[in-house]
C-alpha cells in the first residue's frame, strides 16, 4: 500500500481474517487489510480457498494462510468440514474478522458455543467481527437459505459492518449487538495514464471521434448488463453511432454476446483487461448499471480517473458520489445536492429509458460532461483511504481484544 503506516501499534495481536470464494474486490480488500495489520505489528493469520491466495497473495503481505475451503454456495458436509477445520485454526486468534455472509456465518458456527437448536447459535468467546461486502438479491428457496444466514450473523457476531446502509439498517433490524459502517477503498493506482493513452485505446478499439461508452463489470446477474444493452439499442439510433465497451468476464458472456450479434447492437465485450485506468481515460462517459452496489471500486476508480458517471441509485452508490439525500428535480431529469454532490448522474436501478437519457444528456452537453468529471475528481479526493480502513478497524480490533480479555 502507498499510505500504509508502519508501526508497532497492534504487536502481538493475532488476528484471523476468514473469506471465502472471491475473485475480485472482497479478496483486494482482504490483502490490503492484512497488509495493513501487518505493518502494525500484527500477526494476521488468513483462512480462504486455496485460489484466493494464489489471486491475492496473503502470505507476500506478510501474513500467513491457511487453506480452508469456504464454497460460495451453501454445501452442508464441505461446510461441517470448513467449520471444524476454522474451529482449529482460530482457536488462538485475539480477533476473527470474516468478510462476507457464507464466511461470516460459518465463521460464527465455528467460533460459538453451540446451544440445541437449528439457528440457536451461542455467543462466542473469541470476538468476530463480520463485514457484509453484498445483499441479498435473489429471490425463492436461495433468499430464504441467506435469509437464515443473515440471522445467524445477527445473533452470533459482536460487530457488523456494512458496505452499505441498507446492510447496515438490516442487521439493526435482525437486532445484531453492534452495527457500523465498513470502509473499503480501492487501491491506489500503479501509474496515471500518460496523455497518449487515451488515443492509444480509442484507436485500438477503432471508435474514431465516436462517443466511447465504458463499463467495467463481472458479467454477472447483479451488474444489470441487460437493461444496459436494452439502453445501448437507443443509443444506436444516435448519430454518431456511440461504442459500447464492457470489460470484464464471466457466466453471462455466451448470452451477452449472443444478444449483441443477433440484434446488431454498437457494443464490445473486451474480455478482462488489465488496463481499466487507460479504458476509463478513453472513455467519453462511464456506466455502472448495477441492480446493486456496496462501495464498488470501480465507482472509486472512475472518481479518481474525473470521467462523468452515470449510475444506478442503489446500495452505497449515491454515498460514494456524495448524493445520499433525495433528488432534486430539473427539467433534464435528477440533479444532485450542491457542487460537492454533482459527481455523477444516478437513475433507478433496471430503467433502460432512463439510463438511455441520462448518458444522452451527457453525451450532448460537453459543459455538463466537463463538470461531472471535475466534481467526480473532487469527490474522490475526499474517500476513505486503505490506511483509513486500517486505521478503523485497529481501533475496532483493540476495543473487542481488550474486551474479550
């Protein structure tokens, strides 16, 4: 980490951090944590797949892993397997912190006296600390399985934390001991793109003076990829023709792409790139179309980059961009509270004619572009920092450590 501060503050304190299948931000944030103890004196101890250590590289921050394996679907005998074997591994731990539900619940089977009864799960004597990085978005048999996992959280942790406040209200609701708000910044860039990079990209991407739409996402269910394609099939009457470009990989490639070849829409699948910081200068304006956010970091990064944002009012969103109070209302569509919160356009989640607008707007008014970006460049000024999140929880680790002793 740039920021990482380097101290004795957290000596001896061992500290055990519990995740389970992440390939992206969940697992970035866990090695900057344990990066971060570890500078501090720590002794950190993390407990995941095997794959996130060959992802993330735990033990290259100076911490140890232990292999356990945490599936990201509920599976009872590998989950009776992953309980006994985190029952083993934290038995010497001063402080757990599980991040995520699956872990965060086998975390507190693991860590808890257990009591007769299916959800009667007891108080622990090791204090665990859980942040809940996602909602729970499906719906059926899978929402009521979370369901249960959300109430054993609530009862077994001794603090949540949030990426969001609706995660933050839920757990309050489920009468969890003690709720906060997490932090979870990304981290800072390698390199700023030089000025060549954004003419290098658009020529690579053959867009000429087109308008270049970007958006960077795991092509998942929760990313709203499809209501962004029904806005891309407006946007393909304009003239010019804008681009759109989506990075990033995953389950619903086959029929993203197979919609865009069949209904002829002006959008590209780049695979997973390595050089989103160089993707968001080329960009004329980027899109996160998600049915649901925490604090995603690439919101953080298309701030940092001063690109104009449009984006779906869900989950952390309009905190990160700085309009957590209502719209206010103008003739174009919503306007955002004052300088400080005009950072980024926000429209409901899965409204394809509102997303189509909101951009449009953007793409047709370069006075209201340039203003977006400034403001993103202002607003990301002003979030949390890795050594601010370190800083949170030492303080949250001493509080609980002392406590428990």
């Amino acid at each position: 980490m740039s920021d990482v501060k380097v101290s004795d503050e957290l000596a001896g304190l061992r500290v055990a951090l519990v995740l389970g299948t992440s390939a992206g931000g969940v697992g970035r944030h866990v090695r900057s944590v344990a990066a971060g103890l570890v500078a501090r004196g720590a002794r950190v101890l993390v407990c995941g797949p095997a794959a996130t250590e060959e992802l993330f590289g735990f033990t290259a921050a100076g911490a140890r892993f232990a292999e356990v394996d945490l599936a990201d679907r509920p599976r009872p005998v590998s989950d009776a397997k992953a309980v006994a074997r985190l029952r083993g591994l934290l038995r010497g731990a001063d402080v757990v912190h599980a991040h995520g539900l699956r872990a965060g619940a086998l975390a507190v089977a693991a860590t808890a006296r257990v009591a007769p009864g299916p959800l009667h799960v007891g108080r622990g004597g090791v204090p665990l600390v859980v942040t809940l990085h996602n909602a729970v978005i499906a719906g059926g048999r899978t929402a009521a399985v979370y369901g249960a996992l959300e109430r054993v959280v609530a009862r077994g942790a001794t603090r949540v934390l949030g990426v969001s406040p609706d995660l933050v209200e839920r757990m309050r609701e489920l009468g969890a001991r003690s709720v906060g708000d997490a932090l979870v910044p990304a981290p800072p860039p390698r390199s700023q793109p030089g000025p060549a990079a954004r003419a290098d990209l658009r020529a690579e991407l053959g867009v000429g003076d087109r308008p270049l739409i970007v958006t960077v996402a795991r092509l998942a269910d929760q990313k709203g990829l499809p209501t962004l394609l029904d806005a891309a099939a407006g946007w393909g009457r304009r003239g010019p023709r804008p681009l759109v470009a989506i990075a990033g990989d995953g389950p619903l490639e086959p029929a993203l792409r197979a919609r865009i070849e069949a209904e002829g829409l002006p959008v590209v699948l780049l695979g997973r790139r390595m050089d989103v910081p160089e993707l968001l200068t080329a960009a004329d304006v980027a899109v996160v179309p998600s049915v649901w956010e925490g604090q995603p970091l690439i919101v953080q990064e298309i701030l940092r980059a001063g690109r104009p944002l449009v984006a779906t009012r869900v989950g952390g969103v309009p905190v990160m961009v700085g309009a957590d109070r209502p719209d206010r209302q103008g003739p174009g569509g919503p306007l955002l509270h004052g300088p400080e919160s005009e950072a980024a356009l926000l429209v409901p989640p899965g409204d394809a004619a509102a997303l189509e607008r909101a951009v449009g707007r953007v793409l047709d008014d370069p006075a209201l572009a340039v203003r977006l970006g400034a403001a993103a460049a202002q607003r990301a000024a002003t979030l949390p920092t890795e050594a601010d999140a370190v800083d949170q929880l030492a303080g949250i680790y001493r509080e609980l450590a002392a406590g428990g002793r």
